[in-house]
C-alpha cells in the first residue's frame, strides 16, 4: 500500500505537540467499512444491501453494465465527466495500483484526495488534537505510543474519511496518525459515536503494530513463493500478517486484492459473508487483519466456528497482544 494505510471514512487523528511536514511515503486509505445508504441509489440499490457488487458505485450511482449515476454510459462514459473504459472512473486516473476507489489519485507520488492534504494548524485543531492525544494516551501504552511521532488535524467533509496512518520514513518506525476535525469531535459525540472513533482507532493502530520494522522487510521483495509481498516490502516469516494470511488467504485472493477491483472485493463479501467481520475487510489482507483485530478487542471471545470468528480468535494465540487488548479494554470500560 503505497498510498494511505487506512483511511475510516470519517476522520483520524494527531498527537499534539509534534512538528508538521509534507504527506510522507508509506501512506494507506481505507474506505468506510459500515453499510451506508449513501454509497448506492435510491432507484437501483435494491434496498440498498450493502455489498451487493452489482449496484455498488463507490461515489454516487449505479455502476451495471450499462448505468452511472442514473445515466446510460453505452459502456464508455459516465455522468457526462469521465471516460470509464477501463482507464478511467470517477474524475481520477483508475489504474492497477494507484486509484483507491474513494477518494481520487494516489500511488507511487503518495498523492491522495486529488494530490494533498491540508493539515489544520488552528488554534482549535490543536485544541482537538491535545483531547484526543489524551484519548490515544489511555488506550495505548506508552512503549508502543512512542511510534507515533505526530497527529495531524484535517477534513475532507463530514462523513467522509475519519482517519489514516502513515509511515514517515520508509522504514516502518516513524508514523503518522491524522484524523478528521469533523467527525472525531470528543465533545459532541454519543455513546455510539465515541465507539465508533474508538474502533477506528484500534483499526489504525493495528496497522501500526502489523507493519511496523520488526515485521516487514521494507523495500525488499519475496525471495521465493513461499513468501508474501505486500506494497510496502516482504513480509516476515514471525510477523503477524504472515501468519495471519497463511491460515486465511489463498494466493489467488491475494493477487485480487492487488488489483484494487472494489467490484471483486465485494463480489467476495457477498458470496462468503462470515469469512469476514466486515465488508472492508475484504479490501485486501492488511484491511483484514485490522478489522478483525478491531473486533478482537472491542468485542468478547467469539464462539463460533466461522471463518470470521477464527480470525478474531486467531489474536489470542499471541499473549503480547491478549495483554494489548486487556489495556485497551481497560481504557474505554465504558463502550463496551
């Protein structure tokens, strides 16, 4: 993922205190994993069944064979604004490896929502930054806290992506947590709302915790089959990841998550919905051990025998991260 890590539709966070910079490499986006009305048409979602890959769009409208954004493309033109044959979707260039489906261009420039992001440097977004800097002070321990060298305030719109986290330093040591002014407001959030900041922040700080240095061979390939490639190096044999896909992920999954085809991510989800805890989750394998992790710790042992619920329990084979999953429980006894 040489782009974002993780972007929640609907903001992330920054520890205040921290120097600022440009939009670093190392960067992942992730889109909203919770079934919204507003991710299909009200004429063509069929009662708006979330993960349903035929009326699924991304942005707007109804993405068939033939129809976009309530209109007819005879296969070629969508909305009068952009050319669909393949190349192009939704105003941004849609390639293999550099479109992400949400929200526009990213890739081997780390360009993301239409080339940059504007960090808030206010005096009330650093007022944002310090509640939730206290926040992620709670719920990670300070040892592993000390990966993230700074949180950054921004906004795309409310509703739209609520966090990310980013690698600064092509290294995995560094990180970056930015999270969106809008939708993480401590103040005005309800029960429900807070879990659902909470859960976004587990998400991101799993990525953290599965790609940081000591579990990724960054800018080195796999030497062999047997090993697994992700965008930002081989894998570890030891790491999480590794272990993680070895028991969940083919090869042929792998290679379509690569692809960044969201059509085929949720064709997945709709025909094994209880191999994952979510639709996003099927996004790619890093977006699955993050949502699943999420469900790990913020729900109880599961006591199934799907695959989904293999993947929470698979957590526990790990006692270091029992013992992360206790301190986060412990921080937010309230939400769960």
């Amino acid at each position: 993922m040489n782009g974002m890590i993780s972007v929640i539709l609907a903001g992330l966070i920054g520890l205040g205190g921290f120097t600022g910079g440009d939009v670093p490499i190392n960067t992942c986006a992730c889109p909203c994993h919770e079934n919204e009305v507003d991710y299909y048409t009200e004429d063509y979602s069929e009662g708006n069944v979330c993960g349903d890959p035929e009326y699924y769009d991304n942005a707007t409208g109804y993405t068939g064979e033939d129809y976009y954004v309530d209109g007819y493309t005879d296969g070629d033109y969508c909305d009068d604004e952009c050319y669909i044959d393949e190349e192009f979707y939704n105003d941004g260039y849609y390639g293999d490896e550099t479109f992400d489906n949400v929200d526009g261009y990213y890739g081997d420039e780390n360009l993301y929502n239409d080339g940059k992001i504007e960090f808030d440097e206010s005096a009330e977004a650093k007022a944002k930054s310090k509640k939730v800097k206290e926040l992620l002070e709670k719920l990670i321990p300070t040892d592993k806290l000390s990966r993230i060298k700074e949180i950054k305030v921004f906004t795309d719109g409310k509703d739209e992506t609520l966090a990310f986290v980013e690698n600064m330093d092509e290294t995995g040591k560094d990180w970056r947590l930015a999270f969106d002014k809008l939708d993480v407001n401590l103040d005005k959030l309800d029960k429900d709302g807070r879990r659902d900041v909470i859960w976004t922040l587990v998400h991101e700080y799993s990525h953290i915790e599965s790609l940081n240095e000591t579990q990724v061979n960054y800018g080195k390939r796999a030497k062999n089959e047997n090993e697994i490639d992700i965008e930002e190096g081989a894998l570890k044999e030891s790491s999480y990841l590794n272990k993680f896909a070895k028991k969940f992920w083919t090869k042929e999954m792998i290679k379509m998550s690569e692809s960044g085809d969201i059509g085929e991510a949720l064709k997945l989800y709709d025909e094994n919905p209880t191999d994952f805890v979510s639709d996003y989750a099927t996004s790619n394998l890093v977006e699955d051990f993050a949502e699943s992790f999420a469900k790990f710790v913020l729900s109880d042992k599961a006591s199934g025998d799907s695959k989904a619920d293999k993947k929470v329990n698979f957590f526990y084979d790990f006692p270091e991260l029992v013992k992360l999953r206790n301190h986060m429980r412990a921080a937010v006894p309230e939400l769960l």
